[in-house]
C-alpha cells in the first residue's frame, strides 16, 4: 500500500538506499562536495595555517576534526579568522590529521 502524499522522488529514495549518494545531491551526499574545499587563513599562526593546509589535503572535514579532538567546531573556525587556540587545541586538533606540535631551536636564518 503506497501512500499517496509521497512524491515521486520521496518514493525513489525509500525504494533505494543508495539513491541519495549515487545521484550526489548536495543534501545526501555526506558533503562529498565540501571536502577538499576549506578555507585556508592567509594570515595567523603557521601552526593555524598548516592545520588548515592539511585539513585541505586530506579532504577532512571540520566536524570529523572537531569530534575526533573533542575540540567544538566553532572554536575551529575561529581559528581561521583571527582567534588564538590554545595549546592544547591546537595540539588535539593537529594529532586528527597525524601531526603534533613541537618545539624546536630557530636555526641561524630564523
């Protein structure tokens, strides 16, 4: 029995469940479309910066380096437009992506 308020596209998804990735809407996709397409900040901290490179590289997305890190989403982006993270954000946020904050001597040039 087939409801009747249901619309043609409605009953194409609920038919198939790989309908919404296999036609890439941009709502059913899981942001296949964002991926690989973060902002990189032309200024702030290197570190800031790498992060985000890499963020970009990788293709990951912010809420996976968000949950992964425990550290919110918001204070992330903040970090892209100017906002200082503190040491240990920065550090869980960049072990995500397989890297981790160091310190090393400035060399001669530095």
């Amino acid at each position: 029995m087939s409801n009747p308020h249901i619309g043609t596209l409605a009953k194409r998804m609920l038919a198939d469940p790989d309908y919404r990735t296999s036609t890439g809407h941009r709502w059913g996709n899981g942001g296949e479309h964002q991926r690989g397409r973060i902002a990189v900040p032309t200024s702030g901290h290197p570190a800031v910066r790498r992060l985000f490179s890499e963020m970009r590289r990788s293709k990951t997305h912010l809420t996976e380096v968000s949950g992964r890190s425990g550290v919110a989403r918001r204070t992330i982006q903040q970090w892209r437009v100017g906002c200082v993270p503190n040491v240990a954000n920065l550090e869980a946020a960049l072990n995500v992506l397989g890297y981790r904050l160091a310190v090393v001597p400035m060399g001669d040039g530095e």
